[in-house]
C-alpha cells in the first residue's frame, strides 16, 4: 500500500466517523431535549438534572419517557 492509498483510506473512514458523529448527535440531542421538556414541565427535578447531566446516546431519555413521566391524566 502506497501512502496516497492510505491517506485515500484514512479519509474516507474520517469522512464515515464524521457522518456517524453527527447523527448520533442529532439522535441524542432530540432526545435530551424532549426528555428534559417534559421533565421540567411534570416539575420533576431529579430527573431533570439526572437527564442534564447524564449522556448515554439517548437511552437514559427514552426510559424516562417510556416509563417515568407522569401521566397527564392521572394527575388531575
């Protein structure tokens, strides 16, 4: 393998990582954003600094939406 064919292949594995990188972001961060809304809206602080605080690519988020949220009609 000659240099230019590793820099080609360095590259492109850059440009893959990059692109990766930016949809986990992009998946996280949606996430964390709907998660901490609704936390602070159901005035629930530990939770809120927990998900702010903690970053694990959205999963910690989907749980507390799945299964910790208040439900809206039972607290009426």
């Amino acid at each position: 393998m000659t240099s230019a064919q590793i820099a080609e292949y360095m590259t492109q594995y850059m440009i893959q990582f990059v692109a990766l990188l930016v949809v986990l972001v992009i998946w996280t961060l949606t996430w964390k954003g709907i998660a901490l809304w609704r936390s602070a809206r159901n005035n629930q602080l530990p939770w809120f600094v927990v998900l702010l605080f903690i970053n694990i690519l959205g999963l910690l988020e989907i749980i507390y939406l799945a299964f910790f949220q208040r439900d809206k009609n039972k607290s009426k």
